[in-house]
C-alpha cells in the first residue's frame, strides 16, 4: 500500500515538474522573440547569447521528460550553463556603460573555456562528471550524470559573476535609481533561486524556471530603461530647441543648473558661464514672475514652474514682442477711430443686428436730445422712429446687413417728440463675433427747407 502511495506522490511530483519546465521554456522562447522584436541586442550583443543559451538549457529540460536516456541531454546542459553568468556580467557592463576591455573579455572567457575543456576531457580525469546516479525527477528507472566537484567549484564562480554583475548597476552613475532597484529585485531572485536548485540535487528544472524568468526580467528593465532614455532625450530636444526660453534654477542656493540656448539669446547671457552660478538677473525675473518685461529690446512674459520633489524651479522667458506690437497697433487704430468717432459734426451711433445702443457720440445725443445713460443698451426704433415709420428702421437694418451699406433720407423723432429730417449712411462691421451697424445721422432740415423755399 505504501509503494502505491510513493507512485502516486511521485507521479503528482513529476507532473509539477514537467508543468515548471514547460513553464521555463515558454517564458525563454518568449523572451527570445522579446529580444529580436525590441532589438535588444542594440543595447548589448550579450543579449542574444544569454538568449539563446537559456533557450537551449530549457528547451533540452523539457525534453528530457520524454526520452529514456537523459545522460548526454543533462551534460549538454552542463556546458550550456558555462557561458551564461558571463553573457549575464557582460549585459550588465553594457547595461551599465562600462566599457570591456579586451583583456577582460578573455579573461572572462578564459575560466568557462578551461571547464569546457575539463568537461570534454572527463573520461580521462572523471573531475567533471564522476559517474552516473538514478534519479526520479523525471520519472522512474532513469539516469543522470553525477557531478564531482569541479562543477561546485564553477557554481561559486557563477555566484561572484552575479555578484559583480549587480555592483556594476548599482554602482553605475548613468542608470537612475529605478533601473537599480528593479535589477536588485531581478538579481536576488536569480541567485537565491539558483543558489536552491544546486542545493535541491542540482534540480535543473527549477534552474531553467529561474534562469528563463531572470533574463526576461533582465531584458524587460533593458528595454524599460532604452525608452525612458528615448523619452528623454526627446524631451530634451524639445526643451533645447524650443521657441521659448527655459532656466533651471536650484532653490535652495539659487544657483543656475541649466539654460538652454533660446533663453540665454533672449536675456543676452553666455549660458555655459552662468551654470552653476548665482545670476542677479535671473533672480530678478524670478521676483517678476507673471509680468511682461522690456529687456534687450523685446518684450518678455516671464513665468515660473515650481518642482517641490526636487526643489528646482523652471522659469520661462516668452518673446511676446511681436503680439505687444500687434497690440500696440491695434490700440493705436482704436484711439483713432474713438477719436474720429467722437469729433465727427454728424450724430453716429453703433448698433448690434437687433437696433440695440451699443455707443454713440455727443452730435447724436445733442441732435435727438437725450443723455448717453438713457440711450445706451436701448432699441434706437423706440428712442427716434415716428409712430407712422415705426417698421422703417427694421426694414433699414436688415436691408443694410444684406447689401453691407445703405443711404437714405427719411424723418426721425427727437425725445421731444418734434420731427427731424435726417440722411442715414449705414455701413456693417464684422468683429469676428458679430456684425455691428454704424450709421452716421446727419441733419437735413436746413436743406429741405432751402429746396422748399426755392
């Protein structure tokens, strides 16, 4: 009864087992595709060896579950795990932006060359593999090779590889903080897991589990850093050659960490003399924040961006001279229409398409005898049309809108309800937003009564 039951576990055990390497080579194949579909190899060539080495070494432990004969399989693999913790240390060396030497990449190959040579020459030493050794990890009445120490001795090795791998990351000054952490996460699963699949009777199922997940995670932080780095760079390019001025200031010592070209143009400063750099005016725009300024003959809005995290703050200089001008011209043309609006000898009203008083000048107000305050926001119709002409000026505007001007002459009342003859000049403005009516009323009883008397 208690052999069935040891069948049974082992049966439940060995299908865990195949599901863990199926699970290892599924996140390889992966991973390998990963590699060629983000060009991660671009980052470094040792990339695609780790790749394809950790493929290979999952590929053949999945395999090993369906043949009887695994001896020549497990020792394949054996020779595939010499060169991986280099491709590991020589990725994050690239990774890292150290350059290799070529006297460090021998030396580097050198040591698994020297085991490879070991593992070919076995039959005469037997120091890699000293013998062969049941095993029921995949499945009864099989075989695998047994290891003398010389392969404990590489697994050493392999951990010191893996060590000085993660202090090259964690020590390099060109990756940021989150690239170390999440290789410090990456690199303590990869060697606590390998450090347990040797202690497990060199359990190379669990290995190929923790050697695929390891550098897919290696790749995913690579990739993860290329685009930040990309991203950045093209902001950086944008904050260089952007139109507007840019200034980094710390705010603590209020020294000057950075100015790109526009901004050091539009303040006539020698930007790479001022970095690092307390500059008086600088600080003075920082105090004129939100204001336009005239400096170095262009008008400049000056605003600021505060960054509390790292206790900086932006400040950007705009060259808004061409819209001050536009404006300036623009108030110049008004004063002048406001001007000539107001002293013209004839009444001139402004209209929107309904008949509302919108303004009117002083010669309108005197010729119909009213004040500005009861004429403004009024219907002129019920303030100067006679009760006979009551739908003249209605018909008026919109023949003027339609035709754009219009003259006429025709009789108007005053507040005191005598009669006024007047000839009209019509014409509409188009703001943009709505068409105005200016009409200009100009008194013609002196006329009809010099007509009438002739």
């Amino acid at each position: 009864m208690s052999h069935q039951f040891s069948k049974e576990v082992i049966f439940i055990l060995l299908a865990l087992n195949k599901l863990l390497a199926l699970s290892g080579l599924l996140v390889s194949v992966v991973n390998f595709v990963y590699v060629l579909d983000r060009r991660v190899y671009n980052l470094s060539k040792a990339v695609i060896q780790m790749a394809l080495y950790v493929l290979f070494f999952s590929a053949v432990e999945s395999f090993k579950y369906e043949v009887p004969n695994i001896i020549l399989l497990e020792k394949l693999q054996d020779i595939l795990l010499l060169y991986i913790p280099v491709t590991i240390l020589f990725f994050s060396l690239d990774l890292s932006g150290i350059q290799k030497s070529r006297r460090m990449t021998l030396l580097a190959y050198s040591i698994p060359t020297l085991y490879l040579i070991l593992a070919f020459t076995n039959k005469f030493h037997k120091l890699f593999w000293s013998g062969e050794v049941k095993t029921e990890l995949y499945g009864l009445q099989k075989v695998r090779p047994h290891g003398g120490f010389i392969p404990w001795t590489y697994f050493i090795f392999a951990i010191v590889l893996f060590t000085l791998a993660f202090i090259c990351i964690a020590r390099s000054k060109k990756l940021d903080l989150r690239t170390k952490r999440l290789s410090g996460f990456t690199f303590a699963f990869g060697m606590v897991g390998s450090v347990l699949a040797y202690l497990v009777n060199f359990n190379y199922t669990l290995l190929s589990f923790i050697l695929s997940h390891t550098t897919m995670f290696l790749d995913l932080i690579a990739v993860d850093l290329a685009w930040r780095k990309l991203s950045l760079s093209a902001r950086y390019n944008a904050y260089e050659h952007s139109d507007d001025g840019f200034i980094v200031v710390d705010e603590l010592s209020e020294r000057v960490l950075d100015i790109n070209d526009k901004a050091a143009k539009l303040l006539d400063l020698d930007g790479k003399a001022i970095i690092g750099r307390k500059e008086e005016k600088i600080q003075a725009l920082i105090k004129k924040s939100g204001e336009i300024l005239f400096e170095a003959n262009k008008y400049l809005k000056i605003s600021t961006i505060e960054d509390d995290k790292n206790r900086a703050l932006l400040v950007v200089v705009k060259d808004v001279t061409a819209e001050m001008v536009s404006k300036k011209d623009i108030e110049k043309v008004q004063t002048l229409f406001k001007t000539l609006f107001e002293n013209i000898p004839d009444g001139a009203v402004i209209l929107n398409k309904e008949g509302v008083v919108i303004e009117c000048n002083k010669q309108f107000l005197a010729m119909f005898g009213y004040t500005k305050e009861e004429v403004l926001g009024k219907n002129i119709d019920d303030l100067i049309a006679p009760n006979d002409l009551q739908y003249e000026p209605d018909k008026l505007r919109k023949l003027a809108i339609e035709q754009k001007t219009l003259k006429v002459e025709t009789t108007r009342k005053r507040k005191d309800g005598s009669l006024i003859e007047v000839r009209i000049n019509v014409s509409t403005i188009d703001t943009g937003e709505e068409a105005l009516i200016y009409a200009i009323y100009t008194d013609v009883t002196a006329e009809r009564e010099a007509m009438n008397v002739v």
